[in-house]
C-alpha cells in the first residue's frame, strides 16, 4: 500500500485558487480513478475535478465555503501501488478538471452516491432536465412528505440556515459592490412596441422550426448596437486600479440568465456585427449554456454593457443594477396593451417599458435620457433598427 497526495490543480487563465463547493466524497470512501472528487468555482465557472487515482480516502481538506490554493494539498488517497522503503510519498499531476455538465444539486449527488446510483442513467424531471430527489425514489423522501412543522394548527415554527457560498455568494459581493462603489442614474421610458411587435410576429410566422425564438430582446440588443455608436461613453468599462476609463468600439454584450445557481451573464461577441437571426441563436445557445452549466470560461466574461430582462415576469419598470466593471446596464421589462393617446383620439398600443441604470461618475443624466431615447426612437420604427 502507499499513499498519493492530490493538489488543487491550475484551472487556467491565471487563477490562483478556487472555493469548495461540495464534495462528492468523505474519508474512508473507496473511489476510482476519474471518480468526481469535488466541485469547485472559480470567478469563471464551476469545475468538477476527477480523481487521478483509484484507491481509498485517507483525508481531505477544506470544507463547502473555504477557499484552497492552486498547488495545495486536496486528498490523500491510499492505495495498491508500492514503493520502496523510505521512499516520499508520491504526488501525482492534478487532472483536468470538467465543467459541470449533470445537472443535479449537491444534495442530490451526494444522495446518488450513497444509494449507489448512476446519475449518467437517469432523465431528470426537473428544469431543463435537472435531475431532483423524486427522481432516484420515485416519489419524495420521507421527511420531504411530511408536513411543516406546527406548534399548533395554522402555527409554523423552526427556521431553515443556508450558507451563502459559490455563485450566491460571488453574486452578493458583486452586487454589494455595485451599490457601495458605483453612484447609479436610472431612467425609465416608455416605448410604443406595436410595430415591432408586427414585425416580430411576421418574422416569427416564417422561421423553420429549428429557428431560435424572436423575443423582444434580439431586437433590443441590434437596435442598442447601433446607438452606441453615437454614445461611446456608454459602452465602457472602468478600469479603477488605474483610473481609466476604457470606451469599446465593438458591443460585447452581457445577456443576464437566471440559472440553477444564481444569476450568470453569459456575452455575446460582436453584437455589432451579428444579424437578428444570428443574434437570436447566440442568445439562446449562452442561456442554455448556463442553464446546463456548461457556459465555457471565456463566455462568462468581457463584457461592455449588459442587457437584462425578466420577459413575462418583467413587470413595469425595475432598477437594474450596474455589473462591474461596465458603466451601463438597460432592462427590458413586460409588453402589455393599454389604452393610450394617439394623434388626438383613444387607442390601444402595445407599451413596453426600458429601465436603465447608469454609472454617474462617467455618464451625465443628459446622455443617458438622449441614448435611451435614441434606442426607444429605433424600436418604435422598426425599420430603422437595421439602418447604421
């Protein structure tokens, strides 16, 4: 028997550690080679890291919410391999770690693993085919049936704790920073979406029904591509360890996503150049990419402004904010028909309203209402959405 120690290995682009998010083993667990060890997250994205070895758990280090250094000891594993008397114990390369592609909570792998369960041979039912405890039962675990506890009928009582750690918790410190650092200017407009809504029922009418859907947002987004050009201060980042403003030609757009985990911005290269069909493909393919957990490191960054929308459940306006370190952020909220004023009589519209946010320091409130209003003057004429 001899014993191998295992390393954080170097998940690339310059990362010098990662925080635990769950482990998929415990000491004393015989694992084998290529097994899922344990799920980290970088600032990019979560990694799965395999076992290089096939052997038993002597120990492991760190717990969910620690954050370990690359090159520092992670397991130690013992196993069937010999070496001679006196010699050190052996370290082996760290493998390669793999994006998280199963789409299963870590309560749930750790309950598959336990039962013995493969997960590579169940279809979740869940979201997007993620895959929830019902699934390796067939009906809800004892205590998930029972009822909520009750000191007496109609009274609930206990609480729940939930440690804020992996993506919520990079998302509250990135949210925290934004509303500490960043002085926002927000401004709501009405925009009369009638004609675009026509227009985007007849392109919709003639798509193949492989085609990406048409939502407001592909409209939104090369429509914005192009009043950037005249609003350069708009399409930037703030660089503050060097007190930089830094003002992009090409829109790489952040496309907010809700995903299993959290809110993630995937970014779509080259909004400027992309047209609405292919634009509406990108879009779909990043937000699946999240939503499966399979969005690459280099899709989850780069960014120079961010597009945001709740679709159905947008309400009338929001206050978005700004993501770090862009300086402009525009929210897409909810499409309803109203009663408005048009040339003098009483008509029905469609009316959507765009909430933006904007970071003060670098954009007046000037500029801001007169992009916005060059953005809502491009959606309530259509046509001129394609015109540069």
């Amino acid at each position: 028997m001899s014993r191998v120690i295992f390393k954080v290995p170097d998940l690339g682009e310059g990362t010098i550690g990662a925080e635990i998010i769950a482990w998929h083993i415990a000491p004393g667990d015989l694992v084998q080679e290529d097994q899922a060890l344990v799920e980290l997250m970088t600032e990019k994205a979560n990694v799965e890291v395999p076992s290089p070895v096939s052997g038993r758990v002597i120990s492991r280090r760190g717990e969910p919410g620690e954050t370990v250094a690359v090159g520092a000891e992670l397991v130690v594993f013992e196993t069937e391999a010999g070496t001679a008397p006196g010699a050190p114990e052996p370290e082996v390369a760290p493998a390669a770690p793999t994006a998280v592609g199963t789409k299963a909570s870590p309560a749930t792998r750790r309950r598959a693993r336990e039962a013995g369960i493969d997960l590579g041979s169940i279809r979740g039912s869940g979201p997007e085919g993620r895959i929830v405890p019902t699934d390796l039962t067939g009906s809800p675990p004892a205590a998930e049936r029972a009822p909520a506890a009750r000191d007496r009928a109609g009274v609930r009582s206990g609480t729940e704790e939930i440690q804020i750690i992996g993506l919520r918790r990079q998302i509250a410190q990135r949210l925290s920073q934004a509303a500490r650092e960043i002085p926002h200017f927000s401004h709501v407009e009405e925009v009369d979406v009638t004609e675009l809504e026509c227009l985007r029922q007849h392109l919709i009418a003639r798509q193949s029904p492989q085609a990406a859907p048409l939502s407001y947002v592909p409209f939104v987004l090369a429509a914005l591509a192009r009043v950037l050009t005249d609003f350069p201060q708009c399409n930037a980042t703030y660089d503050a360890a060097r007190g930089v403003l830094v003002r992009h030609r090409a829109v790489h757009a952040g496309i907010a996503v809700q995903g299993p985990d959290g809110l993630v911005v995937p970014v779509v290269r080259h909004a400027e150049s992309l047209p609405l069909e292919e634009l509406a493909t990108e879009i779909g393919r990043l937000a699946q990419a999240v939503r499966n957990r399979t969005a690459r490191r280099e899709e989850l960054s780069g960014s120079t402004i961010t597009l945001t929308s709740l679709g159905k459940l947008g309400g009338l306006a929001s206050t978005p904010l700004i993501n770090p370190p862009e300086v402009a952020i525009v929210g897409v909220n909810r499409a309803v028909e109203r009663p408005v004023v048009l040339r003098g009589t009483i008509a029905v519209r469609r009316i959507m309203n765009l909430s933006s946010s904007f970071d003060h320091r670098f954009i007046d409130g000037y500029d801001a209402a007169a992009m916005i209003q060059a953005l809502r003057d491009r959606l309530e004429h259509p046509a001129m959405i394609f015109r540069d």
